[in-house]
C-alpha cells in the first residue's frame, strides 16, 4: 500500500469528511449563514465522490481476461491502441454530469441567500432559535 | 516515487477539510465567508488532479469567486456578527 494506491481512497475520505462536517453544521449551528455554508459543504462533497468514482475508470470496466489481452475498454474500441492512455484516462460520464450539477448548486444557493435576506428583514435577526420562537408564538 | 499531481492532490484534500472545519467556528462571518472561498478553491485543484479539467475550471469559477461573492453580499445585508 504506497501513496499512489491510496489516492483514490483518500480522495473518498476527503469526500465523507466533507459531507460529516456539512451536516453538523445544517443541525447544530444556529446561524442561518452556518446552515447554508453547511449544504454547500454537503454539495462539494457530493460532487467529489462522483468525480473521484471515475478516476481511472476505463480501465477497471473491464474483466481480467481481456486486459491480459490487450483489450482497454468494451465501449471504446479504439483505445486499444492506446494502451499508456487507456491506463490514465478517466471515465467521462461523471465529470460530464457533475458540471451541470456544480451550476445547478450555485443557483439555488442563491435563492437560499436571498431568502435568508427576507427573514432577516422580517424577524431581525440570523439566529435560527429566535426566528423558530417567534414562528411558533 | 510518488508522482508530483497526487502530493498536490493530497495537500488538497488537507485544505479542503481544514478550511472547512474552520469556517464554521469563526465568530465573524466575513472570514467563514472567505474560508468557504478557500474550500471551493482546494476542490477545484482536487478536481483538476482527478483529471476532470472541465469540472475543476468550473469549479474554480462558480464556486471559488461567485458563490463566496453572494455570500458577502448576504452578510453585507444582514449582521456581520454571529449572536
């Protein structure tokens, strides 16, 4: 087990502890700005676990048998005769679909700030224990 | 040895948590503001490392400078200090 070996796995890890931290901070904290960084925490972490599943991929959709023979990938039969690539590349669908997630993710952050502005204006405060108090009196 | 992009990729992953982490125990919300800018920024290398150039210049641009720009604005509206 060398450093190299872990990347992918510490990469994985990376993106857990991301998700953990998001969600203490979308239950515990009270500030709503808190709250908010909290499910940008969780997005980032989302996205990251979906990047990093298809970190050289291309070559791990394959069975044993036909690596030996020199076959990269079932779907692009080109790379056959690219093996040093087929062995590096990464699969393609996830960073595809991630890219509209990221844009995706920041619209509604925004509608989330500009309700979080509304609430300030209304109740005059950030705090999520003073605007529950005043919501249930 | 161990290539040059995975010792970026893993002093990455080190900031990502880190900034995190401390963000969310910052009494003055500019500084929790600029560290989750800080964040988005170590993710996008660490997608740009997991060879996803696409997603990572994506990245560094929504989430590194326009997300922690609506952010500032949202604390600019509202209190800077946390009560």
């Amino acid at each position: 087990m060398s450093l190299e070996t872990l990347f992918q796995p510490m990469c994985f890890l990376t993106a857990a502890g991301l998700v953990v931290v998001g969600l203490y901070a979308v239950i515990f904290m009270d500030n709503l700005l808190k709250k908010i960084i909290g499910v940008t925490l969780i997005s980032d972490g989302v996205n990251l676990v979906l990047i990093t599943g298809g970190f050289n991929k291309i070559v791990a959709i394959i069975s044993p048998e036909q690596a030996e023979n020199g076959v990269t990938s079932v779907i692009y039969e080109g790379l056959k005769e690219y093996p040093e690539f087929a062995a590096q590349a990464a699969y393609p669908l996830p960073s595809a679909l991630v890219l509209t997630s990221i844009v995706i993710s920041v619209s509604i952050f925004a509608i989330m700030l500009a309700i979080a502005i509304k609430l300030y204006n209304h109740y005059n405060s950030m705090s999520c224990s003073v605007i529950f108090k005043e919501v249930d009196e | 040895m161990i290539p040059g992009y995975m010792l970026m990729g893993y002093i990455f992953m080190f900031t990502a948590l880190f900034g995190s982490v401390l963000a969310l125990i910052q009494r003055d919300l500019m500084k929790s503001v600029i560290l989750i800018g800080l964040e988005g920024l170590a993710v996008a290398f660490l997608f740009q490392t997991l060879r996803a150039p696409d997603v990572g210049i994506t990245q560094a641009i929504l989430g590194a400078a326009l997300l922690p720009g609506i952010f500032a604005i949202t604390v600019y509206k509202t209190r800077r200090e946390e009560e």
